[in-house]
C-alpha cells in the first residue's frame, strides 16, 4: 500500500517482472505510476506489503545487502535529474564512486564506453547538462543507469518531451540495448507509440492496483472503459496508423462497438 496523508494511492497492488522483457506501465493522471516506480527503487517506502527483486525482500535487508542489490538496476528519472555541477562523463561515474573502488583512469574508459553506448559524441562527455538539449539529458541519464551493468533499468517517462523524430530514436536505442545486454526494462510510459513498438508486456494501473497485465493484444479486447478509450481513442488510431505505415503492414480495424 501507498498512502499520502488520507490519499490511498496504491491498494492490493500485484504486479510481476519477468526477466528480459520490457514492460509498459500506463495509467490515468494520478494513478501512481512514478510513485510505483519509486517505491519499487527505494525512494518511497510502502505503508505495507512486500517488494521483492531478484527474489530478495528489499524492504527488510540489512542496509550493506541493500546496497549490492542496488548496484544491480538503473534508473533514469523522467527530467534526467542529472547533477548540475558535474559534467555529463562525471554524473556517469557517480554509480561507480558509490559502489566500487576504481582507478580514475579506468571510471573515465567506462563513462566513455557508456557515453557512446547511449549514441553521445564524445564530446558530450566533458559538457554539463545544462549545455545539452533534452533529447541528449534523457540518453546522458541513461548512460549514468548503465554505469554499473545492470540487469534491470527503470525508466520514468523516457520519451518525454521529445519530438516524434527523437521519440522513435530512443526506442529503438532500448530496445537494442535490451536486445543486446540482455537487460529488462521497467518503463513507466503515456507515449502510446512506445508500447507499440517496444514493450513486451503492458500492465495497466487504475482504482488504485494493477488492473490487468498483458500485450497489447490483450489490451485490444479489455472491455474496462478507461482501458478501451485510451487503446482505441484518437490517439491510439493514430499511432498505429503511424506505425504501420512505418512498417508496411495493415493497420487493424476501428472498434465496431
């Protein structure tokens, strides 16, 4: 459970990653989908319940256990939260000074490595945050939740803000980078295009829980009325449009009912 004050956000809240997907978390304004987030990475604490990771209860392990878990995922918040005094290549080895004892030399090769991984310049590294567009913040932040390779990235409105041009870049950027480091990626997302294109899975928050999970097939057929107007809305038309014509294939037909 999540509570604010009297505001019950979250209640009998379930839900399941499985390793090497990505999911998709949607959900009306107010449904608590940065706040589920959060919670899960340790920056909010639950009035009740359990949250395991990798098996493990994260909320009652001693705190050096606590820190070994955390090496093992990344985040990257939705306005980068990039430290503003460091340049890009130092926000990378932040993670690195926190967890692990390396020469300076070798911090340096690593924010490097993953600076080009994220398709920053090189340059970028030497630059601070507030000399970088938007688009280039969102993959700087990335970098840093890749410093310490981790298993799972958690991800909070990536695309953001982006243009469309930008949008599409990015994910197909998570998408490689699952592909090929085997990561799992938790992405709180409203961008209806990324759950097209990316998202293996898509669970939906609403009345204060996970009301349901599956692919986008799935949310196709939910007969929930918040459900059916964001899958078949407008918007949703759109973007499969969009995408099919991307990709050359058919887009499905409008509901007839």
């Amino acid at each position: 459970m999540n509570r604010f004050g009297s505001q019950v956000v979250h209640d009998d809240l379930n839900l399941d990653l499985y390793r090497g997907e990505v999911l998709g978390v949607v959900g009306g304004s107010g449904t608590g989908k940065s706040v589920l987030l959060r919670t899960i990475v340790g920056l909010n604490r639950p009035q009740a319940g359990r949250i395991e990771v990798f098996g493990q209860d994260v909320l009652s392990l001693p705190v050096a256990q606590r820190r070994k878990l955390e090496a093992r995922w990344g985040v990257a918040f939705q306005d980068g939260a990039l430290f503003s005094s460091l340049t890009v290549a130092q926000n990378v080895e932040v993670p690195l000074r926190e967890h692990l004892r390396l020469p300076q030399r070798l911090m340096d090769e690593i924010a490097a490595m993953k600076i080009s991984m994220v398709g920053l310049a090189p340059e970028a590294g030497a630059k601070f945050p507030s000399e970088l567009s938007g688009g280039m913040r969102k993959r700087a932040a990335l970098a840093r939740a890749l410093a310490m390779d981790p298993e799972i990235v958690f991800l909070d409105e990536p695309t953001a803000g982006l243009d469309p041009i930008g949008a599409a870049a990015y994910d197909s950027l998570i998408k490689q980078l699952q592909e090929n480091l085997g990561l799992t990626v938790f992405m709180v997302t409203h961008d209806l295009d990324s759950l097209h294109a990316i998202c293996d899975r898509i669970a939906v928050l609403a009345e204060k829980r996970v009301l349901v999970t599956g692919t986008m097939e799935d949310m196709m057929e939910q007969d929930h009325p918040w459900i059916r107007e964001y899958f078949h809305g407008p918007r949703a038309r759109a973007a499969m449009h969009d995408i099919a014509a991307r990709s050359g294939t058919p887009p499905p037909a409008a509901p007839t009912a």
